[in-house]
C-alpha cells in the first residue's frame, strides 16, 4: 500500500512539473537565435479561396494544425477559436490535416470554427515537423518560426497572449 502511494505521488509531481512547464517555460522559448523561415505553404480554405503563409507577413501568425479524431484537439480548439476572436489584430488559422473536405467541414460546424484550411494529404506534417495534434506554429510578423507547441496545452490563451505581447512590440511588425 505504501509503494502504491508512493508511486501517485511520484505521477501527481511529474503532472504538476509538466503544467508548469506548458504555462511558465515553453511560452518564452521565443528567441530569435532559434528562428527559422516557415515554409511558403499555401492551403484551399474550406470556405473556398487559399490561405498563404506568405501572405500573413507583416501580422503574427498562429498556425493551429488538428484532425477530427483527436480529442485533445476537441478540448483545445474553442479556447484557440476564442483567442481569435478577441485578439483580431493577429491571424489564426486552423487547419485539418489528413482528412477530406466533407469530414472537416462537419467538424468545423459543430466546434463553430472559422478561416479553416485543408491539408487533406498531411503535407504540413513534413513542412512544420508536426509529430502529433494538436500542434500550434507560432510564425513572427517577418515570417519567422518561433514557436511550436504540440500536445494539449490548457493554458494555451496565456502561451498565445505572451507570443503576441513579446514578438509584436519589439519592432517585429
């Protein structure tokens, strides 16, 4: 019985460890040293038209890649989706990787998600080096990686806003 509460102590510390990592660390892993050019990618939007990353230069990009069957990516997208909406001065585009059109559209209605981009062949995977979902791309307003944020993150709001505040006041725009 000891043993057994050893071993939940032990998983309630690595728990508690990775949120603070998720809220308090990898937020600032902003730094210029470590940028790298996001690939000039172009993507149909589900609404017709096509989404460019090129064409976001000059503003701060959130790239927030997902699949339906996900279930991290059902918890995490509204608070992506409501980061969106009140911070309109930044540009987030989710983006379905690996499904078909008529799969991703349902879902996007039921989660009530706007500016969707299609990656029905999962290109993305390779360009931004996606190794699970969700995964949110941070491309700096000179079109830049600077950040890349994989797995459910229930803080995201916070990791976005502190993007936002650091890579657009230091003359990055």
């Amino acid at each position: 019985m000891r043993l057994l509460n050893k071993v939940w102590d032990l998983l309630a510390v690595v728990i508690v460890l990775a949120i603070a990592w998720k809220i308090f660390f990898a937020p600032r892993m902003l730094a210029t040293a470590s940028a790298y050019p996001a690939p000039h990618a172009s993507y149909e939007r589900l609404d017709g038209g096509t989404f460019r990353i090129t064409d976001a230069r000059g503003r701060l990009l959130f790239l927030d890649f997902y699949a339906s069957w996900c279930e991290p990516c059902r918890e995490e997208l509204p608070m992506v989706e409501a980061y969106a909406q009140a911070h309109p001065d930044v540009e987030v585009v989710p983006i379905d990787v690996g499904e078909p059109r008529n799969v991703a559209a349902t879902f996007a209605a039921q989660l009530h998600l706007r500016d969707v981009a299609l990656d029905p062949q999962g290109l993305s995977q390779g360009f931004f080096q996606i190794e699970g979902f969700p995964t949110i791309v941070t491309i700096d307003p000179k079109g830049r990686i600077r950040a890349t944020w994989a797995g459910f993150n229930p803080a995201i709001s916070l990791a976005m806003a502190n993007a936002q505040k650091q890579l657009t006041r230091s003359g990055l725009r």
